[in-house]
C-alpha cells in the first residue's frame, strides 16, 4: 500500500499576499503530487479560510510568541505519529514548529520568503536547527549561507510558482478584460499588482502619473486597508492625479488584469524575493520595470536573448523610474518594441508550478529517503 508524505504547513501570517498565496498554491500542486498537507495557523488568519475551501485539514493554534509553549507542545502533539515533515514560513511560526519538532522523527523544512537580512546573533539558532531551507530566490539562499551559517547542502532556492497554463496572454482578450474590471478600452495603461503596503511603494507608483503624458491612467489591483488607501489618495491629490489613478482592489484572478493593461512597473523598495506579481507579468507578455532587490535578478535574463524587462538599481528615484517609464511608452507608440523582450518561454521552463512542486517533491523525496511514487 502507498505511504503519502504528510506535511504540516505552519503560518503565522494574518494577512493574505504573497507569502500565504505561495502557500496555498504550494499545498496545492503538492497534494496533486500525491502528498497530504495540512495547516497550522492562528484562528483570525486569512489564510485558514482559503485552506479550508480547498479541503485541507486546519489547526488554530495561537503561536504567541517565538518560545510559545502552548503552542510548541500542542504542535508536538499534532506532529507525533501523523506528519513526516513540518514546513514552518515566518519567524514565530518557525521558531515554535522547529522547536517542536525536536526529538521526533520528523524532518523541519524552514521557508525563508522574504529578503531583508535575518539576525546573525549566535542566538537566533532555528534555522540551524533546520534539517533543509527553501527560499524563494538566489540572493537570499547565498545571503543567508554567507551570513547565517547555513550549510550550502541543506539549502536550495525555490522560487514561487505561477499557473502558466492561466497566465498565457493568449487566453484573453484585452478589449474584453477591460470591460469586465471598468477600465478605459483605448487608453495607454500602466499596471502595479500587489497588496497595498509600504514597502511595496505604490505612493512611488502614483507619483509617475506626474512625470508621463497624461493620456496614460496607472491602475494598482491589490487588496488594501482603509488606512493604505487613504495615504495613497493623499499622494495622488498631493501630485494632482487623481483623476488618472485607478484603484481596483483585490482582484480574483490577475491574469485578467495583467492583460487588460499595457506596462508593469514595480517600485517595491524592500523584502523581495522572487515576486510573483513580476513572473505572471513576464508570462503574460508584458513590457516591465522593476529594481535589483531581492532575487528580482533571477527574472532578468534567459537564454541569452536579451533583457526581460528593464532592471533600475537597487534603490531608484522618481526620476529614473520617469526616464524608464517614459522610454517603455513610446517604445510601446512607436513599435516595432525594442526595449526589452518578456521571455515567456523560459519563465514557462524556469517558475511553473510544476517545477516549483518537482523540485519540492525531490527535497521531500531525499529527506525522508523514499523514492518517488514509491
């Protein structure tokens, strides 16, 4: 009889971005690959709805602190006898489920999602304690190798995955997409996806609208707080845009708006990896601008045929944001598009989903040292 490996995903996380939709979609093509996942988070999180409407089993725990012993002794139990692995994804979670796991046979996978640096105090031991580390890009992988004492063997840069079967430019039309988000049909519109926070600098964004010509609306979609959306409007009055910004919200499936717009710019400053918002971008076919940080890089090249997008430096400012913007645009009015060429192809080889869960399943695989579809 087949032996599935059960994993136990523990978040921390209330919000939804990301992070969790990383989650998700891991525990996901995960289960198709034929483990079973489960989820460990706190009771207001948004993430345990979205679990329990794809059928995964939950536990509410509530992870107080990083030495919350509640909630270690109560994953302990959950764990014992049940989970082959636990998959812990931010620093209080990943300090309860790694402690948690010590003395049992079961393997700890710690997922390092964003890019700032991590404390490099002898202290702050829990991912030594990891039996492996995914992160989701290079830069991270070698940062936390150089600086956290991480032995090269026991880490490995995943990046997120994207459906690219649901983001082919292909599937949609544009004229259509427009209609169904209430976008102008025959405007130049320049798109920002992501959740409305301040490392994500759509405030950045919303200043560009001042600096390009004013047939161009700039759209943002992502889910907000009424505290982020009012600081946002402020920007837009403070540079007398408001009539060309456009706020859509959390939007259901980005593939529609990433087709119904002309250019992608990322302005996030901060906490990178690989974003997802910039892959799906590519795979649409987008002309995009983003800045080194993070493991943004890892996007920039393929197959040697050029630039996928066009790279700022780490740290831009408003201006050379304009310049690139301003060249995209009538690189864009003036075809044929010489700029930078989205290379759909080796995103489709590179960031699927089915890599991203192969490469997983193989970690699985090696760790608890099983073959496949054993």
């Amino acid at each position: 009889m087949e032996t599935k490996i059960s994993v136990l995903h523990t978040e921390w996380s209330n919000g939804w971005g990301g992070q969790e939709i990383r989650i998700i979609n891991e525990m996901l093509k995960m289960r198709e690959l034929g483990c079973e996942c489960a989820l460990a988070c706190r009771k207001e999180s948004q993430i345990l709805d979205k679990a329990q409407h794809h059928g995964f089993e939950t536990f509410t725990l509530p992870f107080r602190g990083q030495r919350d012993i509640e909630t270690i002794l109560a994953l302990r139990k959950i764990l014992r006898g049940r989970f082959d692995i636990i998959n812990t994804h931010s620093g209080i979670d990943t300090w309860c489920g790694g402690l948690s796991s010590l003395f049992l046979p079961v393997k700890f996978i710690r997922t390092r999602h964003l890019s700032n640096k991590i404390n490099t105090s002898r202290l702050n031991f829990i991912n030594e304690l990891a039996d492996y580390i995914f992160t989701t890009g290079m830069n991270v992988m070698e940062m936390m190798i150089t600086e956290n004492r991480i032995k090269r063997e026991r880490i490995q840069s995943i990046p997120t995955g994207i459906d690219t079967s649901l983001f082919d430019p292909q599937l949609y039309d544009k004229i259509e997409c427009r209609r169904q988000l209430g976008l102008p049909e025959n405007a130049l519109l320049i798109g920002n996806l992501g959740v409305l926070r301040r490392f994500k600098r759509q405030d950045v964004f919303i200043s560009l609208a001042s600096m390009v010509s004013e047939d161009c609306f700039f759209v943002i979609a992502g889910a907000q707080t009424s505290e982020m959306r009012a600081f946002l409007d402020s920007v837009a009055r403070e540079y007398d845009v408001e009539k060309r910004i456009l706020f859509l919200g959390h939007v259901e499936n980005p593939a529609v708006f990433l087709k119904a717009i002309d250019i992608f710019v990322m302005t996030s400053d901060c906490n990178e990896g690989v974003p997802q918002s910039l892959m799906q971008a590519l795979a649409m076919e987008l002309p995009c601008i983003a800045s080194d940080i993070g493991s943004i890089k890892d996007l920039h090249t393929g197959d040697n045929r050029g630039e996928n997008f066009l790279l700022l430096h780490a740290k831009p400012d408003r201006g050379e944001y304009a310049l690139a913007l301003n060249r995209l645009i009538h690189d864009l009015k003036n075809e044929p598009q010489s700029l930078c060429l989205p290379n759909r192809a080796f995103i489709v080889r590179n960031f699927s989903l089915d890599i991203m869960g192969r490469k997983i399943l193989d970690v699985y695989s090696k760790l608890l040292g099983v073959q496949e579809g054993a």
